[in-house]
C-alpha cells in the first residue's frame, strides 16, 4: 500500500489528541493549530513508525536527518505569523510534513533539500496529498534568490550562526526563524527585517536540531 492510500480517518482520533497536547504547550495560533489536525503526519513518516506518528516527537526519516517534534513544527510555524498568500521559504524540506503545514495555511512555499532521496520522496508525498510547494534539491544555506524576497523564511535546523543571505532574501517586515547554537542545543532566533538595512532580533526558547549542513551552515 502506499503512503497515499493510507487510512487517515483511523488516525483522527490520535490527530486531535496531537493538537490539545501542543495547544496545552502553548501554541495559540488556532490556523496552526487546524493545520496540525488536518495534515496527516502519519503520511510522512516510515511505515515501520507509522503508530507512532502522533507522539509529540521527532522520528528518524533516513539521511540522518528527522520529521520534527509536532510541537516544534507548530512553535515555529506560529513565529513566522502566517497569512494565507504569503510567500515562505523553508530550509530543509525533510520529510516535506512542515511544507504541508504551511501550505495548509495557505501559504505559497518554497522549500530547499540538500539530500536528494529526501527531495524525491517528499516531492511524491507532497503530490499525493495535493500540496503543491514548490521543491529545490541543494543547499539552503544560501536560501533561493530567484524567488526572494519572502515574507518569512523558516530553517529546520540548527545553524552556527544566522545565516546572511537568508536575512537578505526577507521582505521588509519578513521574519526569518531559525534556531541557532551549537550542534547540541540551539536557540531560536526569530528576525524580523525592519527596513532595508535594520533588523530586529529576538531570542526565545531551546530546541535541539539536526545540524544545518552547508557553505553557510556546518560543514
């Protein structure tokens, strides 16, 4: 069976559950939260964790690399501020579930992936739910200037420093939210472009990331 052909009504139940348990986390942001209940995460994930899918945790998606916590998804999705129409850029397309969120949200998404068997199986997931983002393979440390500017820009992973073409490829009143530190723990960082050369910083709470591998990332 593939993974569009999977049930989701016997799921909606743990689907529901998922929300309350990030909405009692904090989350406020009721589109985030109905984009939650609506994308199906089983989908994204590996058969083999399939009934674990709606735990509020990161699974491992091959490469590496991991689906993230729900709540980490939800916590950053809610930063960006969202408005259907808006152009997003997300770095580090994954398992492609965060790109589903956000084009849930109405959002138009671009999204880059280094790992190609990554890019590939998002891309079919994504097709076969009927999200249509729009897929880059390569590095997404120097983010997508062909596309830019955008009015928010999210990276999936953790980062040495804040990247200085990501910061450049915002709208001015664009936010770009990543999570910043060392490879064990990260803060995230949420910047917000206040005119063409001022930017607003502010830092909030601990994550723990995969690593942000790129020319402008880790090695």
């Amino acid at each position: 069976m593939t993974k569009g052909n999977r049930s989701h009504k016997r799921f909606s139940r743990r689907m529901a559950k998922l929300v309350k348990i990030i909405e009692e986390k904090g989350i406020k942001d009721k589109n985030v939260l109905q984009a939650v209940q609506s994308v199906p995460r089983h989908v994204f994930v590996d058969t083999a964790f399939e009934n674990r899918a709606y735990e509020d945790s990161a699974l491992p998606i091959g490469n590496g690399q991991t689906i993230s916590q729900p709540y980490t998804v939800a916590a950053q999705t809610e930063l960006l501020e969202v408005e259907k129409g808006d152009k997003i850029l997300e770095i580090g397309t994954g398992s492609g579930y965060q790109a589903a969120i956000l084009c849930q949200m109405g959002a138009d998404v671009y999204s880059v992936e280094r790992h190609e068997k990554l890019y590939q199986n998002a891309k079919e997931t994504l097709q076969k739910l009927g999200y249509r983002p729009h897929l880059k393979l390569g590095d997404g440390t120097l983010g997508w200037s062909a596309y830019a500017p955008y009015d928010g820009i999210v990276v999936t992973a953790g980062a040495p420093v804040v990247p200085e073409d990501l910061k450049q490829q915002l709208n001015i009143g664009g936010k770009l939210v990543v999570p910043v530190g060392d490879q064990k723990s990260q803060v995230m960082i949420r910047i917000t472009r206040t005119g063409e050369n001022d930017f607003k910083e502010e830092r909030l709470s601990h994550f723990k990331f995969v690593p942000l591998i790129g020319e402008k990332g880790w090695d």
